[in-house]
C-alpha cells in the first residue's frame, strides 16, 4: 500500500526532504498531526546540527518518527519512540518498512525501537536507556500535552542524555498546566455535551517559556536554537488541506499557526 517507488537509493538520499513530505502525505490524518512545515523543520534539526552515530528519542509518534527514522538510516542513528497507543507503532512500522526501508535495503529493526507504554515509568519508560546504556543526544516531546507531563519526561531525558543534547518542543505555544482542557472540551463536544470551564490555577506561561526556566534551573548552559520552522510555516499546504479540522480546534486553541508551535534548545551539562 505505502510502496509508490520514489527512486533508488542515492535518488532517496539527494531528494530526502522530497522523500519524507511524499510519505507523510500517504498517512491518514490520525497519525499525521504535525504540519509539513514542522516535519521538515524536525529533519533539518537533526541534519544540520550533524547528529550522527548517536541515539535519538521522542514521546508519542506519528510523522516524526519518519523524519526521525529517515535520518537515521543515513546517519548511523536509532530512534526510541513512546507512545501509549501500540496500533500507532504497528501502523508507522508498515509504512517506513515499504516506503523507506524496501528502497534503501535497510532493517528498520536496526534503526527504530518503539515502546508502547508510558515514558515516564520507570521499569519500562525513559530511564531504561540506563540500563541500556544508551545516552540520547536528542529528544522530541510531543506526548500529554500538560506542563506537569512535560516536564517529568524532560526532566528524565536530561537525567539519561549525552553531555550536549537537544530538546525540542510540539505544540510549545500551550498553556496547560495539569489537565489539557481544550482536548478534553472537544472530547465533550463528540459526547453532545456543554464546556467545562478551565480554572485558573490550570494556566502557565507557554511551555517553551517554562521549559527554559526548568532546564536553566538544572544546566548552566541552555540556549533556544534557530529552526525553519517559522521560515515554512507561510507556504504549508497542511493548514490548507485540513482547515475544516484545524479550524474547529482553533475554536478550542489547539490548533494556532505562530512560530512558538516548533520550539528547539540545546543543553550542555
């Protein structure tokens, strides 16, 4: 089904950005939740920044780890995904093994571990790279969507990270301290029910406002590092082709176009 021959593998590698917006754009909207733009702007992160030989990580899957994966595969890399939701990993592994893996001749198995569980848990989530002995260089948070949950699996990455390390935000702009009231809120309107009013005490400031705080609190060195993000964001076509979705979760301030939704810093300990 995924298997539309793009070109061989040197063809792959000269067009790669080509490559991963033409198979992102085969993945049905459930698991296609970052824009293009941000795709994009994810694998130059890794590319420009020469990250090679070296363990890459996120929290909850989707088209990142295509882009984290294609990287990877060029780059002597693996990725470690958590997601709680085990058909999103089976669904993405069938889509890298025909469309990335067939053409390029590689083992995904050797590239990309997905883990259905929860990052935080001790036996089975982050710390586990310990065990592993594995030192991620990177990390990409796009899980819960609060502050608390952000923060605890920030703060486990850096615990296991390599002495200089990315840390890089979805959705940074949010302000949900405890509970994401604006996913709960359209989770009621599905169930034919009124809002519930988010309290005060829920509200922070944006996540990458907040993360900066924690992180320079723990490192001495913390800098917000330039992406493309912003640069793309204006020509994406994915604004256009799901407005009708984007625009009802506008309507619950999920779904703004501003430059904070793609935040990076990198950390030196």
């Amino acid at each position: 089904m995924f298997d539309f021959y793009f070109g061989d593998e040197a063809e792959i590698k000269n067009r790669d950005e080509d490559c991963l917006i033409f198979t992102k754009r085969m993945l049905p909207r459930w698991i296609n939740g970052i824009p293009d733009s941000e795709c994009i702007a994810l694998y130059r992160l890794l590319k420009n920044n020469n990250l090679k030989n070296t363990a890459l990580l996120e929290t909850g899957c989707g088209a990142s780890s295509i882009a984290m994966v294609l990287h990877s595969m060029f780059n002597n890399c693996k990725v470690y995904s958590w997601d709680t939701n085990p058909s999103k990993g089976s669904f993405l592994r069938g889509v890298i093994n025909e469309a990335i893996c067939k053409p390029l001749n590689k083992n995904i198995n050797d590239y990309w571990e997905f883990i259905a569980f929860d990052s935080t848990n001790k036996h089975l989530g982050m710390p586990v790279l310990r065990e592993l002995d594995i030192k991620p260089s990177f990390g990409f948070f796009d899980s819960l969507h609060t502050l608390d949950h952000l923060i605890s699996e920030i703060d486990l990455f850096s615990d296991v990270a390599a002495d200089d390390f990315f840390v890089v935000l979805d959705d940074a702009y949010y302000t949900n301290k405890s509970q994401n009231f604006s996913y709960i809120n359209m989770l009621r309107i599905k169930l034919s029910l009124g809002p519930v009013e988010q309290p005060q005490e829920n509200i922070c400031e944006p996540y990458f406002v907040e993360i900066k705080k924690m992180l320079s609190k723990k490192f001495a060195n913390v800098q917000r590092v330039d992406n493309d993000f912003a640069n793309l964001m204006g020509d994406d076509i994915f604004f256009d082709y799901f407005a009708i979705d984007q625009n009802e979760m506008k309507k619950q301030g999920m779904a703004e176009i501003t430059e904070d939704r793609f935040v990076s810093f990198q950390i030196q300990k």
